[in-house]
C-alpha cells in the first residue's frame, strides 16, 4: 500500500456542500455557498425542530465548557487564537 497526498476536493459553488468545504479550509464562504447554507439550515429547524434543539444543546454546552477552559488557561488560550487567526 503506498501513502498518496489526498487531491483536495473541488468547491461546488452553490452547495451544502461547498459551504461546508469552504468552512473546513478555514476560508470566507463565497454569496452563492452562504445562500445554500442558509437555505439549508432554514429547512433543516423547520423540519427537525427536535433534533436542532439537541444539536443547538450541545453546541451551547461545548461553548460553555470552551469559556470556561480559556478562563483558566487564559495566556495559552490567547496565543492559540491568534494563532488560528493568522491562518
Ligand atoms: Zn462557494
């Protein structure tokens, strides 16, 4: 088996999808991504209000628990941001 650089994935413009390539590389979302994202997670809330609460729980929680980990570890917290900010 020999080790391949993966091919990076080509951005359909317009897409759930793209929106979340877009995300993934860290990049500005282009208008027609956005839209599709938008129009995504729109239909997504109204046909599963359920499970959008779950989600929205649990990414309320992560946020929480994220606060409170840059509180104690403040100096370490602050280099790593401006770190992720530079990319
Ligand atoms: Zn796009």
């Amino acid at each position: 088996m020999t080790i391949e650089a993966k091919k990076p994935a080509k951005i359909i413009h317009g897409t759930y999808g793209g929106a979340q390539l877009h995300r993934k590389r860290g990049e500005d979302m282009c208008d027609p991504c956005r839209k599709a994202a938008a129009d995504y997670m729109r239909q997504y809330r109204r046909n599963r209000p359920d499970k959008y609460a779950q989600q929205r729980a649990v990414q309320d929680a992560r946020g929480r628990a994220l606060t409170r980990l840059a509180a104690r570890h403040s100096v370490e917290f602050a280099a790593i941001y401006e770190e992720e900010r530079g990319k």
